[in-house]
C-alpha cells in the first residue's frame, strides 16, 4: 500500500468519525495543526459543532477551532480521506463503519481509538489463531468484512478526556498514543500516522509489537472501568483504598495471565494509574449518563480470549456481572420526579 501523498505534507485530509470526548480530543488537536478535519457526528452534536466549533481545554489552554461537521461522508465536499479516525464507542464501531465507508479510498489509512480488545486482535498475527475472529467485539464478522486489514494502524489512546458539552471537551492529562503495524502493509502508514499525530500535540510512540501494547492498556480498562461502576470510585480511590486495590489488582493478574498466554508480558503500576487524579472512568461516565457500557470490548473479549487458551478469569466474571446488573438496574429504575 502507498502512503499518501497528503500525509508527507500538512494539511490531510481526515475524518474522526465519532465526536465522544476522545474523538473531540484528537479533532481539534488535529485541526490546529491544520489539517483539513471533516467530524461525523449526528443530533445536537453535529448542530453544536456547526455552530460553535470544537472547543478543547487541555494542558495548553484553551482551543477554539472551526470543522467541517456532517452526518453522511458523499458529495464532493467529503469523498475519500487520507486518514479516518474512528473513535466511537466498541459497541457502537459496526454502524460506523458503514457510514464511512465513502471515505475509505484504496489508499486511506484507518486509525480505531477504540478502547478493549480489538476486532483485529488477529489480523495478521501469524500461526493458528492466524484471522480469528474476536467474537465479542465482531459478531458475524463485519468489520473484518468493510475495514480492509491491510489499511488498519493499531492505536493504543491514553488521554483521560471529560465531555463537558457536545462540542467541547477538557482534559488535564498529556496526550499520549502509542500506533502500530497491524499487517505489514500499513507499516509506512504507521510511521506518517506517528509524524502526523505528534506534530498535533500528541505524544506518539511507535512500536514494533502493538498488541502488547493493546494488552497493558486493556488490563488497566479491565481492572479500572467495570470496578469504578461497581462503586462509583475514581481511579485515585480505587488505588487509595485497601479494599478496592486488592480487587483491582486480583482482577489485574487475571488478565495478566491471558496476556502472557498469547506471548505478552505485562505489569500493573498502581503509581501511575493514581497520578491521573480524581478521574471518573469513561465507563463511570457513560452509566451516569445512561449511556450502554463498552463491557464487551474490555471485558468480554478478554473472557473470549481466555476460554480459546483453557483459562478461567473468575474474579473479572463476578465484577463484569455486577457492572451489568447494575446497569439494568438503573435502566428499569422510574425517572426521578
């Protein structure tokens, strides 16, 4: 595959597809860095970015910027893209990949900031479990069939980002991704998705063995995000409290011990989690808001991946459980007066 053109020299043409806090975040960062930034998004959060922008408080202050933002990539306006950014909710990726299926041209690179296991865990991991299907995150394998493995960029996203309105976003975390090679054919796309991402303001690393990097940003998911809806703790109490930590960390070394089944070695650094402060969890986030929980990508797709290895994750079952139940329990639970 080539690299395009556009990506040796700003501005890209990129679409986010997907305008939750994350894809706020990496819109706006990249727009001020001048790229030609297209944000898909629907409802009162398309007409808020039309009418105000993209408003963005990070370390730097704070961004106001202006994109061009759609519900629906044809006409000339749009078309295919340089890159296209998905960062939507894992549950909520299979729609989204058709409707950005216009801008996905022979040579455009596709960049998922999704959190989890991903649906391309296997996509040119080499051996037996070569092209398996995650089934907890890729029923009946859609995206394998309309996101082209050969154009993927593995993203890994560490930015802790709040939607404070539809259009607008605060984080007080550095901006940190690591990107790799998910098949060798995108690998010089890596390297311009690195260039590109840095140059915006985001510290990029690249590595030679992205699902390693996968698996340590999955585990603190794993550890943190179904826990802090059980309790509704941040990740500083979670770490701070006795109780908490243990279960954190017994859920931690569960998912260590799949992580090392298919050859990644990982650590847990409480320390650094703590350094993050006060922070509500997306997943906190989204059950306060009634929004569905991304349990499948952070939690399911781990148990998938433990079964196929004959392993059992007992402590993170009873957790994913009671996340869901309390879930459902605030669902059927009558509108306040």
């Amino acid at each position: 595959m080539s690299t395009p053109a556009a990506l040796q020299a700003a501005p890209a043409r990129i679409c986010v597809a997907g305008a939750g806090a994350i894809g706020i975040v990496i819109a706006a960062r990249l727009a001020l860095a001048g790229h030609d930034v297209t944000v898909l998004a629907r409802g009162g959060t398309l007409a808020a970015i039309r009418a105000h922008g993209l408003e963005l408080t990070d370390r730097t202050g704070v961004h106001r910027v202006a994109v061009r933002a759609v519900d629906h990539l044809t006409g000339p306006q749009v078309g295919p893209q340089d890159v296209v950014f998905l960062s939507s909710k894992a549950q909520d990726l299979a729609p989204l990949a058709t409707l950005v299926q216009p801008a996905i041209g022979r040579d455009t690179l596709i960049v998922p900031t999704v959190n989890g296991i991903p649906w391309w865990y296997f996509e040119g991991h080499g051996g037996p479990d070569d092209g398996r299907a995650v089934e907890a995150v890729d029923p009946g394998g859609a995206l394998k069939r309309l996101l082209p493995a050969a154009q993927l960029v593995g993203a890994v996203t560490y930015i802790t980002s709040e939607r404070t309105a539809p259009h607008a976003a605060r984080t007080h975390n550095p901006l940190r991704m690591v990107v790799g090679t998910v098949t060798p054919a995108a690998h010089t796309g890596t390297a311009r998705i690195a260039a590109v991402l840095e140059a915006a303001g985001i510290t990029t690393e690249r590595t030679d063995d992205i699902r390693a990097a996968v698996w340590a940003k999955a585990i603190n998911n794993l550890c943190t995000n179904p826990l802090s809806v059980v309790t509704g703790a941040t990740l500083r109490e979670i770490f701070g409290d006795p109780t908490l930590a243990g279960v954190a960390q017994a859920t931690a070394d569960e998912a260590r011990a799949v992580a090392a089944a298919y050859g990644a070695t990982v650590t847990l650094d409480p320390g650094e989690i703590v350094k993050l402060g006060d922070v509500r969890t997306s997943m906190l986030q989204d059950y306060e808001s009634g929004r569905p929980l991304e349990l499948a990508a952070i939690g399911d797709a781990v148990l998938e991946l433990a079964r196929h290895k004959g392993l059992c994750m007992v402590r993170t079952g009873d957790i994913l459980a009671l996340a869901r139940f309390k879930m459902r329990k605030a669902r059927a639970a009558p509108p306040p007066k």
